[in-house]
C-alpha cells in the first residue's frame, strides 16, 4: 500500500501526481507503525503540512532488527559473492537515477532545499555513492601471511552483520547513502532512521531498492523521533553497529548507549566550525569569492562542514569583503526553492529559524558587523528564510565564531601574521574541514599541515570526492569515516583462520 499527501492537500507545481511514501519500511514492505501513531511534517518554504508519516518507536525498531538479523543469518545477501553483490546496488543505483526527478522534487518540498540543487547534485551523487561502493566490492582482496609450511594464515573480512543508521535532515538522500554505500555493499543489513523532519526521500529509495533486487530485511528505515527510534537503534543489544551524522551532543548520546549495551561499534560524523583562510598573496579574488560563498550558503548554511569562519589577512580584509557582499547581493537570492533560480531555500523548521535569527542578534550583541543581510525574509510565504548574512569585525572569541550556527552566517576575522592566521583557524573544538587560499605553493604544504582538520582544500572548498575519507578532529569525529574505501572496514570485521597442515607422512 502506498500512502499519500491527499489527506492533507494535493500537491502542486512539480510535485503534482507524486505520491508520497508515509509508512514505516520493514522486511522488504511498508507497515504502520506498532502502535498506529502518526506524526506530520511540513514543508519549510510554506509552513504548511506536508505528509502524515507513521511514527515509529521501539517496537518498531525491534521489529527492524529481527529482519536485518534474519537477512544477515538466514538470507542470503551475507553469504552472496561480492560480484552478485556489486550487481544489485548496481541496479539500485540504476534505480535512482531513472527515478532523479521524483527524488529530487519530493526532497526539495520535504527539506527546502532548492529542487536545481537537488536534481544537479544531491540525488546524482546518492546513485553515484551506492554504484561507487558497490563497484569496489569485488576488487578488495582478503590477506595471506607469510608462513611457515606447517601452516596457512589468512586474514578474512566478514560483515560486522546489523547496522543501525541514524542520518540528519540536511541532505536526507546523500547522507543515507554515505552509509548505505559501503554497509551494503560489505553484506550487512540496515536498520536506518531518517531524521524526523525528513523521512520521504529515503522511504521511496527503501522500496525501490527493493524493487531492484535488495533481499527484504537487508533495508529497513524507521521514521521517528530521535529519543525513540534513536535511542532504541543505540540501546539495542542485537545491533553490531552505529554510523551517526549529526551534532556533538548527541553524538557523545551515541558513545554513552553503546557503553551501557553490547559496546557496539560506533562512527561518528559531527558538527563544525570550518575555517577559511586567506592569505595577503591571493591573486584570484573571483575564484575565492566563489569557493568562499558556495562553501557557507550552499544548502542555506545547514551543512556540517560549512565554512563559516573567513580568516583574511588585514591588508586584503577591505578588498574581500566588498567582494563577498556584492557577489552574495548579486547571485545568492532567496526564494521558492522549487523556482530553478532560488539558490537559498528556507531553514528547516520555524525552531531552527529562531535560532539562526538568536545568534545573528548575539552577534550584534557582541559587537560584530552586519555587512550583508541579517534579517528574516518571505515571511508571506509561511516559510522559514533567512538572508544569506556576512559580519566583520568579528573576533574568534565571540559565539558566533566559536558555536555552529547550522544557518548561512559568515563570520570574518582578520589576522597579521602566519601563525596568527593558524592559531585563529585551530582555536575551536571542532576539526571537519578547513580552506586555505595562498598563491605560494610552500605556505599551503607548511600551512595545510598544520590545520587540525580532517578535510583541507587548497584554493577551493572542498570535501573531496568519492576516492577520499570524510571524517573529522576533535569533537567533529569518532570512530570511523565517510566515503573511499576506508568507509568499508567499519562495516567489517577482521578475522585470522589459522590452518596447521600435516606433514608429510
């Protein structure tokens, strides 16, 4: 059964004929929840209800459980060759991609993003992350230690077996991916819960995964709160496993369930407060402009590794500011995100609006700025926007400069010397991501090296591709990474069969 919008109001525009999948997804079909309670979401660019999606609790996610277990002892996607493997997350990506439009408009209207953003990047990646993992599966070798003749050592990799999966509401589809990718593709079964605000792009992407040939209790998703859904995945004693994204104080929730359960394995992706750093040599001035707005007002500001601190030298400060004002009034409008020109949406929730407009009021408090922007905007659409702000004169003690404000404010910190500029960038307990701008190819080796980041992008802001880790320092990371194939050892684990031979009679 599919359920849909009709109950609350058709939809229109691009998301007319879409029917959207409300229910929870479990062994391979979608079910109420255990106990018939519902909760609705709305649509951040309106205010208006969006979807009524069941709501699930622990009985649910032990519901979940029992299905992955029974996938990983009893079916046969465990015990399937990698190369058997590789062909069904192939056509699960091949699924997405044939179905990128529908994805990307129920994406837009669930989590505001804009739909030209989500139609170019978000859900192309999504496939392009499962195909990738799925790809390299059959071409990871397991390991033979040189012996003696008396004996043949191997060192084997098996799925860890249940994964729970706990992903945020900033890019719902992508970040599902970043752990379906490599927990799939290593023969684990899945037991995720889409953040709260966000649960439709990843229900559609369970059942057609099922529809392509994903064994029913390899992809379970459970929509609901986070102390109930989540909280049930960290305290479970049969899950093996917990991939998390999302902020530092839950993250550490995450760290306490496991020490008080079956001590499962847990990776944490967490919060920022990334650095952009330019030095007095920068030539390219359009080319920073560019990296530097994408990377805080890219996805309204509400990403992770957002570059929301500019570090300038003093005697550019002047000249990139102006700049960045001009190219942020000039490029970056706000609106309808399912307008094709929108490049900043609303905010997720009227909650997380407040507290964007909070910390924009404690910047002025404490004697910051406003160059550009500050105030909420479209307030007679119903929707939650916030104008893309930069404040100067902004010292890297203030709040705004040390605290994530999850929303599109750039905080700008001038410096003098080198090591000033490297002291600045580090003084802040989180370390996912850092930018540096330099002419001088020996400034960015000496100056990359010495930035307590996980990511660091050289002339760009950058988190890598595919290829490469995605993790953080500090309070921005534990326990594992996103993305290249060091995403799939979390996922396993490593075993020694050690095999005496007899000798010759």
């Amino acid at each position: 059964m599919v359920a849909t919008a009709r109950d609350i109001g058709a939809l229109e525009g691009p998301a007319a004929g879409i029917d959207l999948r409300t229910r929870a997804f479990i062994d391979g079909r979608f079910v109420d929840a255990a106990s018939g309670r519902t909760f609705t979401t709305q649509n951040p660019a309106t205010g208006r209800p969006l979807a009524t999606i069941a709501e699930g609790d622990a009985a649910d996610v032990d519901a979940a459980v029992r299905a992955a277990r029974a996938a990983v002892e009893h079916g046969p996607w465990a015990t399937m060759a990698p190369g058997e493997r590789k062909r069904t997350l192939q056509r699960v990506a091949d699924a997405i991609d044939a179905h990128t439009e529908e994805l990307a408009v129920v994406e837009s209207l669930d989590a505001g993003k804009p739909l030209s953003d989500c139609r170019a990047i978000d859900i192309p990646d999504t496939a392009a992350t499962i195909r990738w993992h799925a790809e390299a599966i059959d071409k990871i070798n397991d390991d033979v230690t040189p012996t003696g003749r008396d004996a043949v050592a191997m060192i084997v990799r098996e799925p860890v077996g249940v994964v729970g999966a706990v992903i945020p509401w900033n890019y719902p589809a992508l970040m599902a991916a970043w752990k379906l990718g490599p927990a799939l593709a290593t023969g684990n079964a899945v037991v995720m819960k889409p953040a709260r605000y966000t649960s439709l792009s990843l229900l559609r992407i369970a059942e057609l995964a099922t529809e392509a040939g994903l064994p029913p209790g390899v992809l379970n998703v459970v929509p609901g709160g986070g102390d109930t859904v989540g909280g049930a995945i960290g305290r479970h004693m049969d899950i093996d496993a917990v991939a998390f994204t999302g902020s530092t104080e839950v993250g550490r929730t995450f760290l306490e369930y496991a020490a008080r359960s079956n001590l499962k394995r847990v990776m944490l992706e967490l919060g920022g407060k990334s650095p952009q750093v330019v030095m007095r040599d920068v030539s390219d001035i359009e080319n920073l402009v560019a990296n530097a707005t994408n990377a805080i007002f890219w996805n309204m500001g509400e990403n992770c590794s957002a570059g929301s601190r500019l570090i300038v030298h003093k005697d550019r400060k002047a000249e990139v500011l102006d700049a960045l004002v001009a190219a942020v009034e000039r490029d970056w409008t706000v609106g309808d995100p399912l307008d094709p020109a929108t490049r900043i949406g609303p905010l997720i929730s009227p909650e997380h609006m407040e507290r964007v407009l909070d910390y924009i009021a404690i910047g002025r408090a404490e004697g910051a700025r406003i160059a550009t922007g500050g105030r909420r905007v479209r307030e007679d659409s119903g929707g939650w926007f916030v104008e893309p702000t930069i404040f100067d004169g902004v010292r890297n003690e203030m709040r705004i400069a040390q605290e994530e404000i999850f929303g599109p404010v750039l905080s700008v910190i001038e410096f003098e010397t080198e090591a000033q500029a490297v002291a600045i960038a580090n003084d802040t307990p989180y370390g996912l991501g850092a930018s540096l701008y330099t002419d001088d190819l020996n400034v960015a080796h000496r100056v990359a090296r010495q930035l307590k980041a996980g990511t660091v992008g050289i002339n760009c802001y950058s988190e890598g591709d595919l290829t490469t880790p995605f993790g953080g320092f500090k309070q921005s990371g534990f326990g594992g990474h996103d993305k290249s194939l060091r995403a799939h050892e979390q996922y396993q684990e490593t075993k020694t069969i050690w095999i005496a031979l007899r000798s010759e009679a």
